[in-house]
C-alpha cells in the first residue's frame, strides 16, 4: 500500500510518486479521493512519475462532480485516458469553440467507451457526469506549461459566473 504521507508533494493537489514500483488497489483509489475530498477544489493527482522531467507521465486523477477543466490543447503531445470510475463526457472542439465530437466515457463495466487518446493538437475538456470521476491519463514528458494552450473563447476558472454560464451552455449543446 502507497503511504502518501512520503510521497512528494509538488502542490496541494499533486503527489510525485517516491516509489521504485507502484501497485494500486481500490484501497489507495479510495484514499486518493479521499485526499482530493479534502482539498478545496476536490482534486488530486498522484503521478507515478517522481520528477515532471520524466520522458513519461502517468497519473491518477480524481475530479468531483461540476470540476471545470478549462478547454485546452497540449502541442504536440499524445493524452491518453483510462476511466477507472465514474462517467464524463469527453468533448473535442474546433479552433473556435464549436463541438466536434463527444464521447461519453465510464468504467469497463458501463458498458460505455472507457478509453480515450486524442493524438493531435485538439480543444477538449470534461463534463463530469458522476459524483466522482477516477482516471489514469498518461501523456509525453518532461510538463512544460507552455505546451498547453487554454483556449481563448473559454472562460478562466476564477471567472466563477462566467465558468456557471459557460458549463450550462455547454451541456446543452453536448446533450444534442
């Protein structure tokens, strides 16, 4: 079992992993969310890579119910998703903001689609569709913050009326 009191704590939401190899249960799921259940946002990453200069990054995310995750793209990077619990729909936009495609994601057993890579440079975001969204996502390293655009015609997460607005026109649009 992880003992995430020792592993490096990089923000308050993120977890560098100190562990020359790495098994996880449902226990230390549990306790991620948990760990997430505590912060102010309600999210948490654990990365089972140590440094983000790592050439590979694998993290399991938790994001709760209503989370926005700003749309944006990563240049030139491959993102993979593996839904471990809960259901999101994943939306893909064009450079203007207009929906391209959405794809509702669960576990194995929803008997939904539970993988997603996007292998370009696309807008996408999440619409969280359950109380708590568990994922693995892995993409190239080192992070480089430059390497991800937020898209311009998309509210910042401090613009809180602005992000409620936004959210809601946006699950309209993806129910269609």
């Amino acid at each position: 079992m992880i003992d995430f009191e020792n592993q490096n704590k990089e923000s308050p939401e993120v977890y560098l992993s100190t562990e020359k190899t790495i098994s996880l249960s449902s226990k230390e799921i549990q306790k991620i969310k948990q760990l997430a259940f505590n912060e102010p946002r309600k999210r948490v990453r654990f990365c089972s890579h140590s440094s983000p200069d790592e050439s590979v990054h694998e993290m399991f995310i938790v994001h709760p119910e209503g989370a926005y995750i700003r749309p944006h793209m990563h240049k030139n990077k491959i993102e993979s998703m593996l839904v471990l619990e809960g259901e999101v729909e994943y939306i893909i936009f064009d450079n203007s903001g207009n929906i391209n495609n959405v794809i509702p994601l669960g576990n194995y057993h929803s008997g939904k689609c539970f993988y997603q890579s996007i292998r370009t440079n696309l807008y996408h975001t999440l619409l969280i569709r359950s109380e708590w969204l568990v994922f693995l996502e892995i993409t190239k390293g080192p992070f480089k913050k430059e390497d991800t655009v937020m898209a311009t015609w998309s509210p910042h997460e401090k613009d809180k009326q602005e992000v409620k607005q936004y959210i809601s026109k946006l699950e309209r649009k993806a129910i269609k």
